[in-house]
C-alpha cells in the first residue's frame, strides 16, 4: 500500500490550473520577436566557436555532415515542442509538458537539467564572447588575467580565472531584470547585426574556396567522428526551445509558438552548414585555430579586416545568445518554484518590470562563477546531455499524450497574426487544418478554444480504425508500457550499435542474436502502440506520424547520447543526485499536486473553461 501511494505520488500529473490561471507574465512577444529569440540563441557560439573546433578535433570536413544529423534531430524535437507549445500556453517548456503528460518526478528531471542546460549554455557563450573580444585587442586581456590576477593548473578547469566573462554575464542579468520587452529589443538589435556578419562569410568565403580540403581527405576521424561530432554539434541547435520558455509571453501562443520553432530551426540549419562548409573550404580543418577559427581563416585573404569583421560578428551572436539562456532558465525556475518544487522565493514577479528577478539573479550568479572558471571544452558534452533527455522526454510525451483520455481540443483564430501570406503558408505547410468543416456558422474567438470534438468534427484525414474504441485509463495503460519497452529498446540497440558495431559486421552469433532482440522489442511496442485507440483532440499543429516519428527521434538522440564521452555521464549523475536529495527533502511535499484533495488530481487534462488569454492581450503592452 505504502508502495504504492508513492508511486502515485511520484507519477501525479499537473491539474487543470496550468491553463486556466491568468499570468503575472505581461504578453507582449509577437513571431518575429520570438523567432527572434530562438534564431538568436541557436546562431551563437556555435557557429563562431564550436563548428571550428568540432571541424578539427572531431570530424574534420565531415563536420557538415554532423551539422546535418544534428539539425534533423533538432528539426522533429521542435516538432514536439510545436504541439504542446500551442496547446499548453505557459512558462516552462519541457518541464511543463513533462508534468502533464508522464507525471512529476519525470517533470522534475527534465526541468533540473533544463536549468542545468541553460546555466552551461550561458557560461560557454560568456566565455566565447570573451574570447572574441580578447582578439580585438590582440590577447592583451588573457594576457593580463594569467599574468596579472592568476594561473590555474587543474585539469577539471580552466587556466585562469577570466573576469570578462564573468562581467558579461552581470551586464546581461540586468538587462534581462529590466523586463522583457526591453531585453527582446537589445536582443534583436544584436541578431542583426550577426546575420549581416554571416551573409558577409558566406559571400566573401566563396572566393577563397578549395575543394581539395574536402577531396583529399573529407572524414578524417571516419563514422565514429561523424556521430561524435553529431552529438557535439547537437549543442549548436540547443536553445530553440527558448521559444516554448517564452509561450506565458507570447500575444498568440496558439500560432506564435510552432510558427516560430519552425523558422528558428530552419534558418539556423542554414546558417551552420552555410558557415562549416565555407570554413572547412577555405582551410585544411588541422590549420584551424583553436580559439577563434572563424576569425583566422578568413585572415589568410587578402582582407585582413576580415577578422574584426567576424571578431563583432561573434560578439553579436555570443551577446545575443546570452541574452536568451539567462532569460529561459529564469522562466523554468519560476515554473518550478510556482508548482512548488523548487523553493517559492524564486516564484516572485516584480511588479514594475514583471520580470521573475530573483529566478534571473540566481541563474545569473551561478552563471558567472562558471563562465569564469570553465572553459568551451569542458562545458559542450555536458551540455549535450542535458538538451538531448530534455528533447527526448518531450517526444515520449507527445506519444504518450495521443493515446490518453480526456485531452482536450484546441483551435486558434485563423485570422491571427500568421494570416500573411508567408506566414499563412509556412503554418499550413506544416500543420493540419483542425477547423469543423461541418458547419459554416461556426466563429472562433481570438481566444484558443478548449473543447471535446463530436464524431462529426474527428479529423477527416485519420485512420477511422482510431476510432472504433474510445480511449481509456486501461488502454493508456498499454500504452505506457509498450512505451517503456520501446525506450529500452531503442537504448539496447543505439548503445550496441555505437560500441559492438565491428562484432555486428564480422557476424558473430550473440551479437546478430542482441540485434535481432533490440530489433524485435522495438517492432512489437510500436505494433502494441498502433493497436491502441487514440483520443479524439486536435491542435494547431500536430506531430504527424505517431507512433514512427517519435520513435525516429527517439532512436537519434538515443544514438546521439550513446556517443558521448563517460565523463560526461559522471557529470550528469552527480548533477542529478542533487536534484533528487532537493525534490525528496522539499519538492515532494510542497508539490501544489501534493497539497490538494485527492478528487482534484484525478483529472488528467480537462478544462471546464476557455483560459482568458484576450484579457491579458489586450493590456497594455507597454509601460
């Protein structure tokens, strides 16, 4: 019995209030400050620092390859992102939808490393813009720090203290601190600003193109170097889920959120590959500069301005980005905190800025001190690690969620924001109409609708063996555990794959037998899955594909994950180890799940009323 209360209270799921209750968040971000912010948190160091370094070290030319891999596994995350973005319009992100979908220690999880994620992400990129500013003024800074102030002779950090990234990341805490709607302004100044730096590599990059860097030897380091590289690169797509932290934010979040996703991903694909395969053309990838690669190959021309050129380039984007991963991370912890579990302290709104300022000094202070003892090297897999699980979660989730009962429908105004014709035309491309065609008369409000979809109403283009059975707690049941099958599973074969790949080709009988057991445990979960009825509700945008698609995901991060180095994992553990004694010493029992009667968490989704977003468009949005 005790059992079993605590695995009820481990797995309960967020109630109706995470969309109902009107937020202290003003709403003032339309797509394109969105887009905005994803665009500008994905094209940072990424692309000025790490492309480099994975060019040399890792993949060598092949890295477009890596870039590539990374870029269709960023490209179906956000997909999922997309679905529960429009659906679930709040602060959160993977945390939120974790919680709604597979329960609270899993939301935990999630969220822990989405903080963790953010807080690296925000120390690498400090330290890459304090890199880039140091080649302005020729090393004088680094010089100054490791002569003048100290020299640090640890392998487990960096070689010197560097002050400059540590200041960086005050300056933007208070911008930030400031209010959205000023932050979102600076931000997209310095996004500018980056991207006429990248036509500029493009264009200019082409005349000094040589493609025997690529004919003699494009692969270096093999497949293995590719994968590696893959999973590395994945760093460089981190962050577009900026877009999802920022839905409490966003004035239409019903078509704001997946229009945005969308174009952040594929206008950041663009710009890495554009950028690696230029890099990798200009110069042999073993001539590359360790620190700013960029900004030395484009050096050797016959401009030499060049490389302050691509030095403010990498100061716009590494400023730009880090804008961004102090404003998410503030956001998750203010989710946190408000669900209680994390201490409520952080769930306060400043009533001038409506700004969660003590969530973004915390992140900021924590920030700093790692921006300033760490280096790029040794914060990029980490990094890795904590995006890939939160991605993955989000997919289960998506999976999980279809075949649930009592999920709720939701439809946005068509003659929303996205009505432009470029707009209108990359939503529909994407998505599915979710409009009744059964009835003409039918308005739909500004406000995103909520509610249970007729027999006449289900989706014309499905399956109609969907619907022979009602979805139920017995067949989401099923589900669940065809599920978990299904994720260990795929483990079993990407680990097996990326570790006993050479014993698989010289044909030896137990590992053709383990293939062959991962192979068909993965084939029957999706079988099982198949066979199980789904709900009947529809949303802006839909994942298309259930169950093959997440499954697809899954496997890629999986394989993705599986490449990384040990220590990384060593990392991970400890990191999540305090995350545990925190939920079990406070979160389990000041969890708002916790704290109300039993009959009002039996719900799974369902919403007695539509959530009053038009009131809060229509404030004023600025002060």
């Amino acid at each position: 019995m005790a059992c079993q209360r605590l695995r009820n209270n481990l797995t309960r799921k967020k109630s109706d209030e995470v969309f109902q209750s009107d937020s202290l968040l003003r709403r003032c971000l339309t797509t394109i400050d969105l887009t905005s912010l994803g665009v500008g948190t994905v094209v940072g160091a990424g692309l000025y620092v790490v492309a480099g370094e994975l060019a040399r070290d890792i993949a060598g030319p092949a890295v477009v390859l890596s870039f590539l891999l990374a870029s269709l596994s960023a490209l179906l995350c956000a997909s999922f992102y997309a679905e529960f973005g429009c659906r679930i319009p709040k602060a959160g992100s993977a945390y939120i939808y974790t919680y709604v979908a597979l329960g609270e220690i899993w939301a935990f999880v999630v969220g822990w490393n989405i903080i963790l994620e953010y807080i690296i992400g925000g120390a690498s990129l400090a330290r890459a813009c304090s890199e880039y500013i140091d080649t302005v003024f020729h090393g004088e800074i680094y010089h100054f720090f490791m002569n003048g102030i100290a020299t640090w002779n640890y392998a487990a950090i960096g070689p010197f203290p560097d002050l400059l990234a540590f200041g960086l990341v005050v300056v933007v805490v208070i911008l930030v601190c400031l209010g959205t709607r000023l932050s979102a302004n600076v931000q997209k100044v310095v996004t500018a600003g980056n991207f006429l730096v990248v036509l500029f590599m493009i264009v200019y990059g082409l005349f000094f193109a040589n493609f025997e860097n690529w004919t003699n030897d494009f692969a270096p380091y093999g497949t293995r170097g590719v994968l590696r590289g893959a999973a590395s690169a994945f760093y460089a797509f981190a962050g577009f889920d900026v877009v999802t932290t920022a839905a409490e934010e966003a004035v239409n979040p019903q078509t704001n959120i997946p229009l945005s996703l969308i174009l952040t991903v594929t206008i950041s694909t663009m710009a890495y590959f554009g950028v690696a395969t230029i890099l990798t053309l200009m110069l042999p990838y073993y001539q590359l500069d360790a620190f700013v690669p960029l900004a030395q190959a484009f050096a050797q021309g016959n401009f030499p301005a060049a490389k302050y050129i691509i030095a403010v380039g990498g100061i716009c984007a590494t400023l730009s980005a880090l804008v961004c991963v102090v404003f998410s991370p503030s956001r998750i912890i203010y989710s946190m905190s408000t669900d209680g579990l994390l201490f409520r302290w952080f769930s306060h709104v400043n009533n001038k800025t409506h700004a969660p300022v003590r969530a973004t000094i915390t992140v900021g202070c924590l920030t700093a001190l790692m921006a300033m003892i760490f280096d790029i090297n040794q914060l990029v897999e980490l990094l890795s690690i904590g995006t890939l699980l939160a991605y993955t979660m989000v997919a289960i989730s998506v999976l999980v969620s279809r075949y649930q009962p009592g999920v709720q429908s939701v439809y946005a105004n068509s003659a929303s924001e996205t009505s432009t014709r470029t707009g209108q035309w990359i939503l529909n491309l994407c998505t599915k109409s979710n409009e009744p065609q059964h009835d003409s008369t039918l308005q739909i409000s500004q406000t995103a609708a909520y509610q249970p979809i007729t027999d006449e109403e289900k989706p014309l283009n499905d399956n109609d063996d969907d619907f022979k059975r009602e979805a139920n707690e017995s067949t989401a049941f099923c589900v669940k555990l065809s599920v978990f099958f299904l994720v260990a599973g795929i483990a079993g074969l990407a680990v097996f794959l990326t570790y006993c790949f050479e014993r698989i080709s010289e044909g030896e009988w137990w590992a053709v037998f383990l293939i062959c057991v991962f192979s068909g445990t993965i084939v029957v979960s999706l079988v099982a899955i198949q066979l199980q009825p789904r709900n009947s509700a529809t949303f802006p945008f839909m994942v298309p594909g259930v169950p093959y698609i997440p499954a697809i995901t899954i496997f890629i991060n999986a394989v993705l994950m599986a490449n990384l180095h040990w220590t990384t994992y060593v990392r991970f553990g400890v990191w999540m180890i305090l995350g545990f004694i925190l939920y079990l010493f406070y979160g389990y029992q000041h969890s708002t799940e916790a704290i109300k009667p039993a009959n009002q968490r039996e719900g799974e989704f369902f919403l007695p009323e539509t959530p009053n977003i038009q009131k809060v468009v229509n404030k004023p949005q600025i002060q």
